[in-house]
C-alpha cells in the first residue's frame, strides 16, 4: 500500500467511524457553564489519546492482524457459520429491541439528559471514549492497515484518523480557540435534535439488514453447506 492508498484509507476509515456523541455531551458541558479550558482539556484527552491509543495498538498487535488470513478465518467451516448464527440473532434482536423502544416512547416527552457539571466527568467521559473505540470495526481496519507503514506515516495517519472521525468535535475545538462556541453548540444541539429520530430510523434499518443477510448466509452453509456469501 502506497502514501495514496494509506491517505484514502485513513479518510474512509475515519468517516466510518464518525461519531458525533463526544460533540454533544461537550455542548452540553457548555451550555452548564463548563470552563472553556476543561472543555479544550478533556477533548485534547480525547482526540490525542484516540491517536494515541490507535498508534500503540498499531505497534503491539498490527504486524500479526495482518497476518491474519481473515477471509479463511471467517468463511471456513460449521463454526463460523455458529458464530455468525448467534451474530445475526444478537444484532437481530437488538434491532428489534430498537423498533419496540421507539413505540414505546413514541409521544412521551423525552426527559432531557442533564449535562455534566463537573469539569473532572468531562475527562472521564473522555477517556472511556477512548477506551472503547476498540469496539469500533473502522479504528481496528485502521490498526492493521497503518502497521503496513512507517512509524511516521502511522504517526501522521492517526492524528488525521482522530481528527476526521472526531470532526464535530475538532471544530468545536477551533470555535472555542477563537471564541465562538457558544453558538456552534446551540446550532448543533438544535441540528441533531431534529435528525437525531431519522438517524435512529437509519441504524435501526441497517441493523435489521445485516441481521437478515448474516441469518442467511450462516443458514446457507448449516442447510446446504456452503457460504450464500463467498
């Protein structure tokens, strides 16, 4: 894999792992009064030690994920077909879970989420962000392929990966630099509010998708014995 290649590999792994709920508890922060240099303190925690967290990672475990054969890892045998089975139907349920949770609470009033007030559980919040990115399948993508480049490259795509899939909050940063967060925050609480009910519909939609083709494909394999999918 060449510069290029690693670049647009950083770029597509980073919109892949785009999340914008670090932005709103940190608005919400805002609005409660939180000092601007806890909020500028905690999202440098959060965006340097994503980068950093990615990096280590890269270094300790990278060399051997991409010695992985992964392609025969996952489609070779009954219990691969097992464990997508048991996959579909969590992801499937969950799914479900979604749709019964959104009836429920379809013409409640939404209690609103108080936001932090103290400036110590912005950086706590801040650290298990970054401590569960690893959940995240783009940040793990991401740690295999930058293991394929020099230090520096890694070094370099990192902080991009960071900035790009943090990109809400990157310009949060910038905004507070210049003194003009204030009303970034409103505008984006106000902006996820109103989409925030089609996102969810979205998830949800995509989440029942992949239940039914991994239910599938896994069914393919236990009935016919091979992969719909190979």
């Amino acid at each position: 894999m060449n510069t290029q290649e690693y670049a647009l590999s950083v770029l597509l792994t980073a919109l892949g792992g785009f999340d914008p709920a670090p932005l709103l508890i940190f608005a919400a922060a805002l609005g409660a009064g939180i000092r601007k240099r806890h909020i500028m303190g905690s999202a440098g925690v959060l965006l340097g030690g994503t980068a950093a967290w990615g990096m280590a990672l890269t270094l300790l475990v990278g060399p051997g994920l991409q010695r992985v054969n992964w392609g025969e890892l996952l489609r070779h045998g009954s219990i691969s077909a097992g464990i997508e089975l048991v996959l579909a139907l969590a992801i499937g349920g969950y799914a479900v879970w979604r749709v019964v949770a959104a009836r429920r609470s379809r013409g409640r009033d939404t209690p609103e989420e108080k936001p932090a007030t103290s400036p110590w559980a912005l950086y706590v919040t801040a650290v298990v962000f970054v401590g569960i990115v690893i959940f995240d399948l783009p940040f793990d993508v991401h740690v295999a392929t930058a293991a394929s480049q020099p230090p520096s490259h890694g070094v370099a795509g990192w902080i991009a990966w960071s900035l790009i899939s943090q990109f809400p909050l990157t310009l949060l940063m910038l905004l507070t630099i210049l003194g003009k967060q204030q009303r970034f925050s409103r505008v984006m609480r106000r902006a996820w509010a109103a989409v925030s009910p089609w996102v969810n519909r979205l998830v949800t939609a995509v989440l029942g998708l992949a239940a039914l083709l991994m239910l599938l494909d896994a069914g393919e394999f236990l009935l016919v014995g091979h992969f719909l999918v190979q």
